[in-house]
C-alpha cells in the first residue's frame, strides 16, 4: 500500500490489496479494497464492486458463493458513475435535465 497525498492535502492510497475499514464511533462500518480491475467494498455488511462506471451488488453462485468475475449487468444497476451517464449519453438513452 503506497500512502501520498493530493494537491488538495487529502490523503491518497494505492495499490490497496488488503481491505481497510472505515468505522463511526457509533459501529457504522465501511471496508474498500482494490482489485486488478475495479473495487470491492462492504456497507453495513452488503458487499458490492464497482468497476469501469458502475456500482453493483456481489453476486452468488446457487451454492452461495460470491462470484469473483463480476461483469455489469443493467438491469441491476444500483447508481450509475460518470463513465456510464456518458455511455448512456452517446446513445441517446440518457438526457440529463437542464436546470
């Protein structure tokens, strides 16, 4: 893990491998690690990845073990990043509302 920090001073992490846990004092918990391609993090016990735009829920096999090959798929779509309004964007499925 390589530890830096922005222009801004916030404090910058790479090559994340092994998770960290982000925790309140109040017990709310928020754990993120990197992968070759994406993210994996865990919100109050629900884990998710996020990758190339998207934020999805993990997977599970029939036997209840999680998918590690995650690949996006739509129709499960939980909040869409900026690389994907843009996609959507491109193909006239996504017109965002002028203020």
């Amino acid at each position: 893990m390589k530890v830096t920090t922005n222009e801004q001073g916030v404090i910058q992490l790479e090559e994340v491998f092994n998770g960290i846990i982000l925790k309140t004092k109040d017990g709310e918990e928020m754990s993120i690690c990197m992968r070759d391609s994406g993210f994996e993090f865990r919100y109050q016990g629900e884990r998710y990845f996020a990758k190339e735009g998207y934020v999805e829920p993990f997977k599970t096999s029939s036997r209840g073990n999680l998918l590690v090959d995650q690949r996006h798929e739509e129709e499960d779509l939980i909040a869409p990043g900026p690389a994907h309004l843009a996609r959507m964007s491109e193909k006239n499925r996504y017109i965002p509302k002028s203020e």
